[in-house]
C-alpha cells in the first residue's frame, strides 16, 4: 500500500514538477505527462520524429505538390457565454489554418528577403466535419456545457486540462484516426492566462517494443484557450489565431524553433536559424546565437513554431513543411484524403482548345454529369413540366454507403451541385424525385 501512495505521489510531482514556469505552449509539458501515463512514449515520440525527418530529406516534385485535406471537429466546452465562441470565431479560424498551411496568408509579404527563399507551402487544407462518426450531419462544431469553471490548475497539470476530453466534464473525441480534434475551453487558472495551448504529437514508428506508447488515441488532437481562437477574438491576447497553426504544427510532428534548449541545440531543422530561446516580441534584430555561431543568421521570428505575437509570425520553412507532410504520409495515414489540384489557368486552356468538354451542352440528356479535372457536378432533370413541384434530392456516398453529400436541387432542367469542392474520390450518387429513387450511378471528382 505504501509502495502504491509513494507511486501515485511521485506520478504527481512528475506531473507537477515540470509546469513551474508558465509556458505559453504546453507542448514539452505535455510530451512530459503523456511519458508519466504511457511509459516509453517520449521514446517512441523521438524515434517517429527522426523517420519523418529522414524522409522529410526526400523531395519529389510529385509529392509537394498534392493537397492534404483534413476534416476538423471543433468541441467547444464552455461554461459561460463568454467561452461558447460563435460560429464566426470558428470559420474564421479555420480560414486561417487554410491560409498558414497553403502560405495564402496576406502577411506573408512581411516575410525577410533572407527568409524567404526557404518559405514552404505545406499544401494542406483543413474542412470542418460534414458527418459525426454516425454518420449524422453536422457543422463540424459540437457545443457542451461543462461545470467546471476554467480548465487551467496552478501549477499546470495537463492531466487536469485534458479532461476537457473526457465526458464528465467535457467532450469527448471523434475517432481520432479520422478527424482532427480540436477542443477549445478556458485554460486559465485562477483568472490568470497562461497556457494558450498545446498538442498530441505523431507516434507510431515501427516495430515499437511494447503497445503501451499507442494507448492515448483519445486524447490526440489540439486544446486551445478560447481567447485565441479566431480573428479579431474580443480577448485579443498577442499569439492570438496563430497560436492555432502553432499547435496544428505540433500535432503534425514540428518541434519549437529553438529546439526547447540553448544554441547548442537544435529543432533538426536545417533551414531555421538557431535561437538560444523563444521568442515573444518582434524584434527583427535580435540573432540569440550569434556568439555561438558569428555565421548565423537572424531569429526566425516569422516563424509560426516561435512563441513570438502572432502579428509578426507568417511562415514555415521548406523542410519543416517536408516534415508535416511525411509525418502524415507515415504516421497519420488515416486522418487525410489527398488530390492534385489541377491549376485553373490549365483548366482554362483547355476549355478554350475545346478538348475539355465541360460542362457539357445545355441540351444533355437526363442524367448526372461530372469532371473528374473541375471537380464540377451537373445535373440534367431533362423536360420539366413548367409548374413541376416535386422535390429533386440527390446524395453521394461512399463505396462503402457513408453519406458524404446531400443536395436539395432547384426545379430547373440543368443545374450544377454546389458544395463538392471538398470531395475526391469514386462516389456512389442517387437522385431521388419526392423520395423515389429515378437514378443511380457512379462518379470520380478531383484527380
Ligand atoms: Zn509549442
């Protein structure tokens, strides 16, 4: 018995012990509490970021130039009004996700001349959730009232805020294998703001010893602190939206730019600078390694895996997006749906050479008509009765019978589905007239 409180009691203190000084970033913290639940993770942790990062050396044109799609669930705990962020703070911080991870952000011309040979686009793109894991539609936004009053503890525990993922207090993860899970609560503590955010790296490297490194699917995902979540969050905090494509960076395998260590340490990151520590103010000038390396060069504090205020960070680098994309590639196979976007300055060209025919002349014949290139669906209902009142539904499903999209059609002969742009892959459709189904068929989008 004394054995089991002196365990219990050194679990704690290894818990606690970490979390003295306030990080606004609970990343290390967290790698650290996972270890003290799931012996050998760290371990495993370090052994998947270095097969990511030889991979990452490995550039094919082919492979940077596919998009990554990610289905979101946002769970938004809350315990007062204040906490139940909009739908407007969540979109928008979903379009700047799409934007941080494609390099379409505005800010990105105050990236420096030195940096900005190294600039990446990570080509991934992040849509809020179409269907829960029954199946059932939704916004990808789930909203639960919770009792506690913050989720933050003095000193940090992250056991403590986690149970933002567990149902008694909060809610709990969509498989994790298929969505990004984001929660977002009041991470203070005792009123004060400290911890921002932090997030479940990558594990799973090959014939690991053991299976106690893999047993935490429910809890891989993104916590944030409502008050950075979204443009323009009335609480306004400095990392602010950024803090999102900071822990979304963790979560896809980077490390901190300053590798969580001095000058002598590195983030394996060839093409960011060495800094001796974070950074929180927008100081263009400041070089921390200098001393230690006269040929270094400036702080990267552009860079989203800083912890400088989000207003001054606009980039990754080319290998840190090398290593998001192998890290899914290996590590996260599940969690993404992948296509090759074809530019619309080609589609364009090809339209106006006549060899793309599409979309097909307003005279077709009854049916469903797609292109595989524009990812465009039409249908054509053929000769409608001028005052036809039946309601036309057509649905696209899986192979395997998973509703993917549903569209009420209007009563006109020809018409495009709107709504599709996120789909890719052979899809099953069925179009029914008042709940008769008059069609069925195949289509491909987005190759
Ligand atoms: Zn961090």
């Amino acid at each position: 018995m004394l054995k089991q409180l002196l365990s219990i009691l050194i679990l704690f203190l290894s818990i606690s012990a970490f979390s003295q000084e306030v990080e606004q970033c609970g990343h290390t913290a967290y790698m650290e509490y996972l270890e003290s639940i799931n012996p050998g993770i760290k371990q495993n942790m370090d052994a998947t970021f270095k097969q990511a990062l030889a991979q990452s050396k490995i550039k094919t044109k082919t492979s940077q130039d596919t998009i990554h799609t990610i289905q979101v669930v946002f769970h938004i705990v809350y315990n007062t009004a204040q906490h139940n962020l909009s739908d407007d703070l969540i979109t928008s911080q979903l379009r700047v996700l799409n934007e941080c991870y494609t390099r379409t952000n505005p800010d990105t011309i105050n990236t420096r001349d030195i940096f900005k040979p190294v600039a990446g686009d990570a080509g991934i793109r992040f849509v809020l959730a179409t269907r829960d894991p029954s199946g059932i539609t939704t916004n990808g936004i789930v909203r639960v009232q919770t009792a506690l009053t913050a989720f933050g503890s003095s000193p940090t525990s992250l056991a403590m805020t986690d149970r933002v993922k567990q149902t008694a207090y909060g809610s709990e993860a969509w498989d994790t294998d298929k969505y990004l899970n984001i929660w977002v609560c009041d991470l203070s503590s005792r009123g004060r703001d400290g911890l921002l955010g932090y997030a479940y790296p990558p594990t799973g490297v090959d014939n690991w010893p053991g299976t106690s490194s893999f047993a935490t699917a429910d809890k891989q995902g993104v916590v944030l602190h409502y008050k950075i979540v979204g443009e323009n969050n009335p609480s306004s905090l400095a990392t602010g939206e950024k803090t999102a494509v900071h822990e979304v960076g963790h979560y896809l395998g980077l490390r901190h730019i300053w590798g969580d260590g001095g000058c002598t340490v590195d983030d394996y990151m060839e093409d960011t600078p060495l800094a001796s520590a974070a950074n929180q103010n927008c100081y263009p000038s400041i070089n921390s390694c200098y001393s230690a390396q006269p040929d270094d060069l400036p702080d990267m504090i552009e860079n989203y895996m800083d912890y400088t205020p989000g207003k001054c960070q606009n980039m990754f680098t080319q290998q840190q997006v090398a290593q998001m994309r192998a890290n899914l590639t290996i590590f996260r196979t599940t969690i993404f749906s992948t296509y090759i976007p074809v530019p619309p300055a080609v589609i364009a060209t090809l339209r106006k050479l006549g060899i793309l025919n599409f979309p097909p002349p307003i005279k077709c014949p009854f049916g469903v008509f797609s292109s595989t290139l524009t990812n465009e669906v039409f249908v054509s209902l053929g000769e409608l009765p001028e005052d036809d009142a039946s309601q036309y539904v057509i649905k696209f499903f899986t192979p395997l019978g998973q509703v993917v999209h549903e569209a009420t059609l209007s009563n006109e002969a020809y018409q495009a589905v709107n709504g599709m742009t996120g789909l890719h892959g052979a899809f099953i459709y069925q179009l029914t007239k008042n709940g008769d189904e008059i069609a069925k068929g195949k289509v491909v989008l987005g190759f």
